[in-house]
C-alpha cells in the first residue's frame, strides 16, 4: 500500500518536490531505500500529515483514510 501511495505522491510535481524536501531524500536514496519499512513509513506519514494529500491518495487508491493510517502506525511498530 506504501509503494502505491508513494506512486500517487510522485504523480505530482509539486506534492513530489514536498515530500523529498520534508523526508530530506533525494531521488536517488529514495529509489534505493524503496523496500526499507522507514521509507515507506516516511511515504504514509507525509500522507497523514497533510489530510487533503491523505484524502486524495486515499481517493486513488480505492481505500478510506484509515487504511492509510493503520498502514503508517502498521509500519512504526
């Protein structure tokens, strides 16, 4: 579910260069910690920090919100 909202998230321009600036990574760390739990995490908590983003993806990916919230606190644990 991460993987797919961080598709959602790079889908745009501006909502992409917010993520890389407030997560610190590049476009090159991103591509290479895609399988780490703390980048995906730091994909569903960029996602719930912002609910229009998070009500958005939620939207595109077919699911409620909460999903995306159980996923991020899934991921923290």
């Amino acid at each position: 579910m991460a993987l797919q909202a961080l598709g959602w998230v790079l889908s745009d321009e501006d909502r992409a260069s917010r993520f890389l600036a407030l997560t610190g990574l590049t476009p090159d760390a991103l591509r290479e910690s895609l399988a780490e739990p703390g980048t995906l995490g730091a994909v569903l908590e960029f996602l719930c920090s912002h609910e229009p983003d998070l009500v958005g993806a939620a939207d595109a990916l077919g699911v409620k919100p909460q999903t995306l919230v159980g996923a991020r606190e899934s991921l923290s644990r």
